[in-house]
C-alpha cells in the first residue's frame, strides 16, 4: 500500500435516506468544506433545507466533526474502507428564530389556570 491516501470518495446521507455524491475529496479539506458541497448540492425539492453552513452537522462514526478540522485530521472518526466510499450523516438544525417561537407556542399551550371557588 502507498500510506496515506491523498483523497477520500465521500456521500452524505441525509436524513431521509438519500445521498448527495460520492464524490472525491482531497483529505486537506476542511469539514466547512465538505458543509459548503452539500449546502451548493442540496436536492431542491427536498423540504428543511439548510441556510448557511452553521445549518449543518456531520457526522461520522457516532461522532460530530468540527468546521475546523480537515478530512485527513477526522480520519480515526471517518469508517472508510481502502477504495472504499466513506458515508456521512448530515444532520440539518432548525434556524433559532424558528425555534424560539416554536418553544414559545408550547409554553402557550402548556399553560393550565386553575379557579377556586
């Protein structure tokens, strides 16, 4: 074998089962990269789809990999089999405005008075 590869074949599985690639990425990428791709590949009828890069979480063997590290750093978190293809789970968080006002709705909801008389 010739040690350390210089690229890895990558899919990202998303959350309804679908796949964005594989496609070949050169291991000095950084994770924010990899966000980049899928956000510039985001199916377009697919609903929930992320905004910005923050949007996204990868993950890789149970573990989240950070916008900071390159793909060859995360190697130990990545299953990747030799010639293989690597897959990621991509996890797409809702905005916080949506959040927030999804929380409030709750506590709207949640809220029980009582009277005695």
């Amino acid at each position: 074998m010739s040690g350390v590869q210089d690229s890895l074949e990558i899919k990202f599985r998303l959350i309804d089962g679908s796949d964005i690639g594989p496609k070949s990425f050169p291991t000095a990428s950084s994770v924010a990269n990899l966000k980049e791709s899928i956000l510039s590949q985001w199916p377009k009828d697919k609903a929930n789809a992320p905004r910005t890069v923050k949007d996204i979480k990868l993950i890789s063997a149970g573990k989240i990999l950070e916008n900071n590290k390159t793909v060859g750093e995360c190697r130990n978190a990545l299953c990747d089999v030799p010639g293989g293809i690597t897959t990621m789970h991509v996890v797409v968080s809702q905005p916080p405005q949506e959040k927030e006002k999804k929380a409030t709705d709750e506590m709207k909801q949640n809220k029980c008075s009582c009277v005695i008389l």
